[in-house]
C-alpha cells in the first residue's frame, strides 16, 4: 500500500505469478476492503499516506488479519521507526530507495525459506 502509484509495477515484477499475487491500494481504505475479501502473507505499508498513517492503517489491517505480516517502508522514517512498527504491529522495516533483492530477501526471512522469490532484471533496479 502507497500513495506513490508507481511502486505498484515494482512490486509486480519483484513477485511475479504464478508463486504470488500482488494487490494494490493506494489508501487505507482500499487496503481494509482487499483484507475483507482475500486473505493476504504480507503487507508492505508505506508510513506516509498523503493524510493517512501507515502505521494506523497496518493496526487496523491486523485487527482484519491478526496472522499478517506488516513490513512498514520509508525513505524519510529514521528516528520514529521502532515506535511506528510498534504501534503497526510490523515484522520489519524497509527503507525507500530499496533494491529487489534486499525486498525479496526480506520476504524469505519473514518466511524461512532460502528459494528467491523472483529474479531481478538488473541489480540496479531499486524504487
């Protein structure tokens, strides 16, 4: 979920079919709908939203699905990081600019698994 549309097409060709399927929202409120109607391994939240909190969304994200994983992202986030995911519930924190493998290493982590998640097209991909 972000308010930066662009990020979408990154995260389709991080985690490519037939393995995943990516959902996009670009507010809080199209996030909780998807969580309504589809069960989801993790969510990655931006913590600026425009007028929304990305850690307040995630809070209400958990209450829809208590077993998902928040990962929180940020390019400006530093020093508020720990008491943001705190409060989302989050499993990590991702910093903007992020590469593919750094994303996809995370989601492995989160998961216990060492198999890639998908290959990048260049190392120098990052959003």
């Amino acid at each position: 979920m972000d308010d930066e549309t662009s990020i979408f097409d990154v995260f389709a060709l991080m985690f490519p079919a037939p393995g995943h399927v990516v959902a996009v929202a670009e507010n809080g409120a199209r996030a909780l709908q998807l969580a309504a109607e589809a069960r989801f391994d993790v969510a990655f939240v931006d913590c600026f939203l425009g007028i929304e909190s990305g850690p307040e969304v995630a809070e209400k994200l958990h209450a829809v699905q208590p077993k998902l994983h928040v990962v929180l992202m940020s390019g400006y986030l530093q020093e508020e990081r720990a008491a943001a995911m705190e409060k989302a519930d989050a499993r990590a924190f991702l910093m903007k600019p992020f590469s593919f493998e750094t994303a996809q290493t995370l989601v492995r982590r989160l998961f216990g698994t060492k198999k890639p998640v998908a290959k990048a097209k260049a190392a120098s991909e990052a959003v």
